[in-house]
C-alpha cells in the first residue's frame, strides 16, 4: 500500500509459447524466468498482492513456490497467442473483485520475459517502488510506461525509399546531424507498467494522454524471445548481480 492505496501485480505466463517453448519456466541463473518478477514485485514495498495469471496447473505450483498467489487457472480462451494483454488484465481485476471480493486501485503488470529489474536496497530504491512513487505523485497522470532511449532508431537518422533513392524519413531535405544535436527519442521498453484501475478499464490499455515515461537505462531493456536473449540476459544479470 501506498498512500492509502492499494496495488495489485499481474505477472502474465501463458504456456503456449512458441518461439521459445516453455520460455517463462526455462532457467535463467538458476532460476525460472518467471520467478525473477516474482521475486521483483514481493520485494517491492508497495504492492499488496502479487498474482501469477497462467493457463498451465505445472507453471501455478512453480509460481506458488517462489511465492506467487494463483487463484485460478486462466480460461483457454484467454491463452492464445493472439489474446490481448488487457483481456488478460481485465480478467485477472474481475475475479478479484467477484469471487475474492478484493478490489485494488493501481495495477502493475510485469511482463516476465522482461526480468531485469533493479531491486531494493539499503542504498537505493528499487525500479517498481519509484514507478509507484513517480506516478502517484504526478497529480495529473493515471498511468506509467517504462521506456528506454533509442539512437539508431532515432527518425533523424532514417530512410526511406522511392523508387530506388533514398529519401528522409522524416522530411524532404537531408542535413549533417550530431547525435547531441537532436531530441532523444524512445521506445517502450516493456518492463513495467503502472495503471490506476479505473484508467486501464476505460483507455483498455497503458497508452493515452495521461501516461508517464518511466526513463529505465537500455541494459535492462533486454527481453526474452529467444535462446540468445537468454544469453545475453545472463551476461547482463552477472555483470549487474549486485542491483538485481
């Protein structure tokens, strides 16, 4: 709880996987990926609840033993690779409400393929308790993206083609750019969100007007697709075993 308000972390891990099968069960240092936002968000001294939504009886009990709430086992026909993540959210807020009679303000999804989280610590405050803070005191937002700053595909640096030429993608004219010369653009980098309820209900997702960037540094931005983002996730959690 913070200031009077209560939250609710969703960690989403479907089985179907069919990039990487079994991707948010498979170790990662030893760990199931799964767990490392497990073990995120029960460390975080804000969140009320922590609850894994699977489709997959062998994924609760691994959730279960790292901690995780698992209420229930996540209908098939919101286990599809084409099921949205706010259907899955929308659930998750529902059976709470109707068959636990909890009802939270703020959610906060963690997307288990992005476990690089920095957690807390005598000296600092972790990644997910300065998202809540940050949003909770920005009196004119409702919701919290993490984002990540991007230079190679920064639209100053892009092309086009047209008939063969290349073109500016962004206007008609090609000029000498320095890097320190053009406004830093960003991409979503996917591992927090931050929603009070009620926005997430009426907006059916994180992005509208009212949405914080979270500014996360690129090293933790790497997400799991494959067997080389595993790779190189470890390096990342090796070098930085100290934060994590």
């Amino acid at each position: 709880m913070f200031e009077g308000k209560r939250f609710l972390a969703i960690i989403p891990a479907r089985s179907g996987s069919k990039g990487l099968p079994d991707k948010n069960i498979k170790s990662l240092c030893g760990k199931p990926l799964l767990a490392w936002s497990i073990e995120s968000a029960l460390d975080s001294k804000y969140i009320d609840e922590v609850v894994v939504s699977t489709d997959s009886s062998v994924y609760a009990e691994i959730a279960k033993d790292y901690g995780a709430n698992v209420p229930f086992l996540r209908p098939k026909n919101l286990a599809s690779d084409t099921t949205s993540t706010f259907d899955v959210l929308e659930h998750c807020i529902r059976f709470y409400k109707q068959n636990l009679q909890k009802e939270f303000d703020y959610i906060v999804l963690l997307e288990p393929t992005s476990p690089l989280r920095v957690r807390n610590s005598p000296a600092r405050e972790g990644d997910i308790d300065r998202a809540i803070r940050t949003l909770c005191a920005h009196e004119k937002a409702s919701a919290l993206v993490g984002i990540a700053a991007t230079e190679s595909s920064n639209p100053a640096f892009l092309v086009r083609l047209e008939n063969g030429f290349i073109r500016s993608y962004e206007n008609n004219h090609f000029a000498p750019l320095r890097r320190q010369d053009i406004a830093p653009v960003y991409f979503f980098e996917g591992s927090i969100y931050v929603s009070e309820i009620g926005a997430l209900l009426a907006h059916r997702n994180f992005y509208h007007a009212h949405t914080l960037g979270f500014i996360m540094p690129k090293w933790q931005s790497l997400e799991v697709d494959d067997g080389d983002d595993f790779a190189m996730i470890e390096a990342m959690i090796n070098t930085h075993k100290e934060l994590l």
